[in-house]
C-alpha cells in the first residue's frame, strides 16, 4: 500500500495505554533494582508501581484495543512450540501483533514481575518482616525477572532482525508496516 507521499502506509498496533505501561513498567523495574540496596523509599514506590502497572495491564488484557487483548495473543502451547520450531528452520510467519513466543513471554512477565512486588510487600508485613526465606524468595524473583528480559530482548531483536523491521521503534510510536503476503494480521 502506497500513499501519495510514496511512504508505505502504516497501521496502527499498540494503543497509547499499551505503550505507556510497557515503558513504565521497564523505568519501575530498573528503579527498583538500582534502588534495591541504597533506598528503601524510592524502593518501595517503584516496586508497588511496577505492581500496579501489571494489574491495570491485566485488566487492559479483557478491555483494550484489538492487539492489547489476552484472546489475541494468547495461544496454546502447541502453537507456542510450533512457531519455536518455525523459528528453527527460519520459516516463521510475521505477526501484525504479539507473535506466540511473544505471547507466552508476556505472560510469564507479567506473573514474573507481580509475584516480585508481592513477595517484596510481604517483606513489609508482620509475618514476614525480617524473614530470611522471603528475602531470598524476593531476591529470586526479581533475578528470574531479569534473565527473562534478558530473553525478552533477544526475542524482540531477533523478531526485528527476520522481519525487517524495528519492533523497539513500534513500541514507542504503536505503528507497523502492514501485512504483507503470509503474514498473520
Ligand atoms: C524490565 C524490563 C521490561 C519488561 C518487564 C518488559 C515487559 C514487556 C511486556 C509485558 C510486553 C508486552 C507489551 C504489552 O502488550 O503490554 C513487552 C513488549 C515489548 N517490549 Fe518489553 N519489557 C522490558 C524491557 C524492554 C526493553 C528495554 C525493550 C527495548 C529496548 C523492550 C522492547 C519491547 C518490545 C519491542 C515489545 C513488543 C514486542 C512485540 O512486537 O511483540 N522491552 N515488554
Ligand atoms: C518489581 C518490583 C521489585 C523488584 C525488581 C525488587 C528487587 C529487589 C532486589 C533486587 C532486592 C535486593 C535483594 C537482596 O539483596 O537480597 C530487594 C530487596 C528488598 N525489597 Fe524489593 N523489589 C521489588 C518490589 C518491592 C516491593 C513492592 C517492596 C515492598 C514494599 C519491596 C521490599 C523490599 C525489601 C524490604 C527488601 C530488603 C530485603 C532484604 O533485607 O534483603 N520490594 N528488592
């Protein structure tokens, strides 16, 4: 699709609320961590953020726009492994949204990031206040949260890469260039 200017027409993906939560969400996290051992208030704060950010994204998960929605980019695990071994043999389709693999990391990101605030505001409580088993179970998590942006970003880089397109550049601005031929709208 040409437009008259000769730039190819873009679509809309990601809505504002989708774009702004995902760059919040990675501003909170690296607060949190780098504010882990120094401060606990600026601590505290960015990790009840990163909570809150998750549960409204959950919420935006059944409310949102087309591409923000679970039933989207939820799949099942059988086309979570097929579209692995798409990958494999460099036949995976180009998704307009949140491919499979994507799909599942997310979902694993979300829980990841969460069950982190959640172990950290235990930490606060009387029950485990100065808890050694929940510092550790805290400590963990966030570790966990880390190798999997880790993975997140090797994902999003190699999806970039394959199909020719900046995806980091996509979050920001919620546009992509549209489906083409065999790929998944
Ligand atoms: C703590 C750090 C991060 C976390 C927890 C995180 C989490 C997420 C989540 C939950 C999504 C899904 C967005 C949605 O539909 O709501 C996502 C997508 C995405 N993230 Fe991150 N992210 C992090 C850091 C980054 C960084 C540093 C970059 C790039 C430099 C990045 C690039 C992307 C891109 C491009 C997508 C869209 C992937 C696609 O096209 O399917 N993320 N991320
Ligand atoms: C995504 C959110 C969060 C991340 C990434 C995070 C990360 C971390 C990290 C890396 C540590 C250092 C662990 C260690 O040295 O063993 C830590 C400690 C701690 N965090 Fe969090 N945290 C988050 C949320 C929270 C929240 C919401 C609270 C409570 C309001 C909290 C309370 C604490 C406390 C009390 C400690 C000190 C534990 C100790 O004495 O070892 N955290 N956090």
């Amino acid at each position: 699709m040409r437009t008259p200017s000769g730039l190819s027409a873009m679509v809309r993906v990601w809505d504002p609320f989708v774009r702004i939560f995902h760059w919040a969400l990675a501003a909170s996290f690296a607060v949190a961590w780098a504010s882990s051992e120094n401060s606990e208030r600026v601590h505290d704060v960015a990790g009840y953020a990163a909570g809150g950010l998750v549960a409204l994204r959950i919420v935006w998960g059944f409310v949102g726009s087309r591409y923000a929605r679970f039933r989207q980019f939820v799949r099942s695990p059988g086309t979570v492994i097929d579209y692995l071994r798409a990958i494999g043999n460099g036949s995976e389709r180009r998704y307009i949204g949140h491919n499979p693999a994507g799909g599942a990391m997310i979902l694993v990101l979300l829980a990841a990031m969460a069950a982190t605030a959640a172990s950290g505001s235990l930490l606060t409580t009387d029950a485990f206040w100065g808890s050694e088993a929940m510092q550790r179970v805290h400590s963990l998590l966030a570790w966990g949260v880390v190798v999997l942006v880790a993975a997140h970003l090797g994902g999003v880089a190699l999806a970039s890469l394959r199909h020719r397109e900046n995806l980091v550049r996509a979050m920001v601005f919620g546009v992509k260039r549209p489906a083409g031929p065999g790929d998944v709208a």
